[in-house]
C-alpha cells in the first residue's frame, strides 16, 4: 500500500509529466491561458490517463509481450513492435467513449470540456504513461496508480501556470517575451521548484 | 522553373520566419526532453525530419482517397508505422543512442509538428509541395534542437558531441561544469531566451498584449 502510495507521489510531484519530463507541452503551453479550461483539461487528463495505461497494461500482457501466446503454443511470437500502434488506438477509442459517455449523461460537464477532449488523443503524455508502463514493467495495480498520479500532477501543474498566467496578463513585459516567452520562463522556474520534489518522494 | 521560388520559400519559411517550435508552438515536448547533449538532439532531428517528410509525402499522396470523417485515424496510423520504422533502424544500428531517446521516439507518434503539418498542409497540396514544406518544417525544428542540445551540452559537461571543448576543473582545467544546465528548468529557460532573442530580432512575431492599460490621466491637481 505505502508503495502504491509513494509511486502515486513521484509520479504527480518528482516526476511530474510537463515539468520534469516536457511531456504534454503543447496542450500544456496552448491551454493554460485561463484557469477554468486548464481545469477541464487538468480532469480530462486524470480520467483518461487512469482509464488508458491500465487498460494498454492488460493488453500489453495479454496479446503483445514477447511469449504471450505460449498458451496457443507460439511462445515464440513477440508482438511488441506493434505496441505503438496499439496503444494510440485504445487512446483514441477511450477518449471517444468518454466523450460519448459525457455527452449522453453529463452534458453540462461536456459543454466545459469542449473542444479539449478529441485533442487528447495526440497527447504526448498520455501515450508516454503508457510506453512508461511497458518500460518499467508495471503491474495492473501500479499502472492504475502510475496513470491517476501523473493525470493528477499534470492537473495541478497547468492549474498552477494559468494561476500565474491570469495575473501576467496585466504586467508589463518587453515586447518579445510576451506570450510564448515568459511562459517558458514561468514553466521554468515552476519545474525548478518541482525538482525539489525528487528529495521528498523516495523513487521506486 | 516559375514554380522554383516558391518550392524556396515554402522550404526556408519555417526556418526562422515560421519556425515550428518557437512559433507555432508544435513539437515542444520532444524539443526539450532530448537536449541534454548534442548526439541525441541529433539523432532525434534526423528522425523526426525523415518521419515528417515522408508521412507528408504519403499522406498527400493519397489525399483525395482519405474519407474526411476517420482522417485523423488514417493519419496516426501512417505516422505510426512510419515511426516504428525508425525505432526498428534506430534499436539495430545505434543502439546506445536509441537507449538514450528512451520513449522519446514512439512518442514521434504524437508529436504535434507531424500531425499539425500533415493537417494542415499536406492534405490540401500536391506531394511535392508537400515533402518540401515538411522537410522545411523538419529544419527549423532541427535548428532549434541542434542550438538548446549545444548550449546545454558545452556548458553543463564542457563537451560537444562527448568531445572535451573547455577544459574541466576537475582535470586540470579552469571550466567548473554548470550541473543545472542538464538538468529540467535550464531547457525552459533556453528556450524562453531563444524565442525572446528571435522576436526581439524580427519584432513582427511579437504576440498582441492580452491587456492594454487605459491612457494615464493626469491627476486633476
């Protein structure tokens, strides 16, 4: 359980998708203007992320590790090239499953999401947790906590920098860092202070 | 030959003038995460440029059999195969390198640049045209990566290309390597430098302010 817990941790904090790992950064950067749409986004991610990198875990073991058809009699076949390709495309069946859920029995909550949602089917982050889970050789428990962590983190980084954003919009920047720029400078001085995170959560 | 100009400027314009990273804010994620030294934001232009030339090549090619409603699907799957390619040649042939890259090359799948190109250029024009502005594209994103990997590569280990450039203090020399350089904050700041050094240089990319104070009134005394 305190694993469980503790990989939870390092996944949000120490090793934080858009922070410490650059994952995600587009959506990230594009989508932290104001805080309510990098909310959305910020859920939108948890779910998905918890749903998918279990389920391309169960996949990964059932049809594509290398031996897992001994049971037919061919441990020699091993499928794992087509990893990639599999996983994007339980991505973008979830993420359209949910959007269908949403639409049909939270439309209010659908509504707030907007146009976010299909756009997380190329979200780097998400495949990442998933090739992250095929890397590490995660369990079905652990890959349930490692996807809810990193989502969770993701979330409260982009909440976090449309905060910041929010108040810069009244500040008086030199002309050729406004926008793009100083947002890097932000998400920088953000993810310093999430490597001090590294000291505070043991890695697994 | 009329058509040469154009086939120029399509293949320079994203170099600088429409750079893909620090304008169109695509491909950022991969930019940064593989510029720790200059071999691997080497081997990641490369294949990224590849990837996105020939995907763009494909998928115009076949652009008007494509049904518009599973697009994206037919995309990604092209994408995909293409980069699945590349992590074959790459795990056979620089199997050092392809260890470094980590996740970072599946992860050419879902890089925005290829897909956002591929969207929004190579659907609508002739393969040629097409190859050319992604190859464009594969350049000023290459750029970008071959200036932050050398900037962090020469001043956190004193190196380029694992070559020893400044001298090290721990051998005898006078450079005290700067670690924070390799580590995450230092990509953001490069980058955020980069893009204030290229508008400050070409003042027209310069975003409009989200807030524009009222004109200051003089005090009525």
């Amino acid at each position: 359980m305190s694993d469980l817990w503790s990989l939870f941790l390092s996944a949000g904090l120490a090793e934080n998708m858009p922070l410490s790992l650059f994952l995600g950064l587009c959506t990230f950067l594009a989508l932290s203007r104001r805080p309510e749409s990098a909310l959305g986004l910020g859920v939108a991610m948890t779910a998905v992320m918890g749903v998918t990198v279990p389920l391309n875990q169960l996949i990964y073991q059932a049809v594509l590790a290398p031996g897992a058809w001994a049971w037919a009699g061919r441990p020699e076949i091993d499928l794992s090239y087509l990893s990639l390709i599999a996983f994007i495309g339980v991505i973008a069946a979830v993420v359209q499953l949910l959007e269908m859920v949403l639409e049909r029995f939270f439309p209010a909550i659908h509504a707030a999401f907007g146009v976010f949602l299909p756009l997380l089917t190329v979200q780097c982050a998400i495949l990442a947790g998933s090739l992250f889970m095929v890397e590490r050789q995660f369990s079905l428990a652990e890959s349930a906590v490692f996807g809810l962590g990193s989502g969770a983190g993701f979330a409260l980084a982009v909440v976090m920098l449309s905060a910041v954003r929010t108040r810069l919009a009244y500040a008086d920047l030199p002309d050729g860092l406004r926008g793009l720029g100083i947002t890097f400078i932000l998400a920088g001085l953000m993810s310093l202070g999430f490597s001090a995170f590294v000291q505070v959560v043991p890695v697994p | 030959m009329a058509r040469r100009p154009d086939l120029l400027d399509t293949l320079s314009a994203p170099l600088l003038r429409q750079n893909p990273v620090t304008l169109q804010i695509l491909g950022i994620c991969s930019a940064l995460a593989v510029t720790t030294s200059l071999a691997t934001a080497l081997t990641m232009a490369v294949s990224l440029t590849v990837v996105l030339t020939l995907a763009a090549g494909v998928i115009s090619a076949i652009r008007a059999h494509i049904p518009e409603t599973i697009r994206l699907i037919v995309q990604i799957v092209i994408i995909a195969s293409l980069v699945i390619v590349i992590d074959q040649v790459l795990q056979a042939w620089f199997a050092e390198i392809s260890r470094a890259l980590s996740v970072f090359v599946g992860l050419i799948t879902t890089n925005c640049l290829v897909l956002g190109r591929t969207e929004a250029y190579a659907r609508f024009h002739a393969p040629l045209p097409a190859m050319v502005d992604a190859f464009g594209n594969g350049l000023g994103y290459s750029l970008v990566l071959i200036v932050i990997g050398a900037l962090r590569e020469l001043f956190g280990k004193g190196e380029l290309m694992g070559i020893e450039v400044l001298p090290l203090a721990s051998s005898g020399g006078w450079y005290t390597p700067l670690s924070l350089m390799l580590l995450a904050p230092s990509a953001f700041f490069l980058l955020g430098g980069l893009v204030w050094a290229i508008r400050s240089w070409r003042p027209e990319q310069v975003e409009a302010p989200e807030f524009v104070p009222p004109a200051r009134t003089e005090p009525a005394e």
